[in-house]
C-alpha cells in the first residue's frame, strides 16, 4: 500500500483533530504535505510552515532539504507546532 504517516503532536494534533493521518501517495513534498494538512485544518492559519517543527523518520526538514524534502511510502512524518512567546 502507498502511504505515508503523519504524526501531529502539540498544537498540530488540536489544529487537525487527529493525533496522525495518512496520506496516500507514494512519494511527496513537506509543500505537498502542508498543502494537505492545511485541507484537513479546524484552523488554517496556525499551519503556517514557519511555526512547526517538522521531521522525516526523525530529522528535522531544515536538515534536509527543507520543504522540497520529499517523503516516500513507509515514511514516518512528525509535526509539532512551535509556541511563540512574546511581551
């Protein structure tokens, strides 16, 4: 079966309302992945690329290739909202 995980924790998981969804393709992009997220938001504007940590099978996107990294069937992606603090 083509698919790949996607876990959400922290805000991602409250913004979606699933704590993972399954995205079936064989290959995609964290872009493409975003963009299917952001199909499946309760609130879209908190899935803004610049607010989440997001790792392939356990390292972080800007490791890799950023947002053009592309995930593959039998991936494992992770996405955690980062909370910003201010004064």
């Amino acid at each position: 079966m083509l698919l790949i995980t996607i876990n959400l924790l922290g805000g991602a998981k409250k913004i979606i309302g699933a704590s993972s969804l399954v995205f079936y393709r064989s290959t995609a992009s964290i872009s493409e992945i975003l963009a299917f997220l952001q199909e499946n938001a309760l609130e879209t504007k908190i899935l803004d690329s610049n607010n989440l940590l997001i790792a392939v099978n356990g390292i972080e996107s800007s490791a890799l290739s950023g947002n053009d990294t592309v995930a593959k069937t039998g991936d494992i992606i992770t996405i955690v909202s980062v909370v910003h603090g201010g004064m």
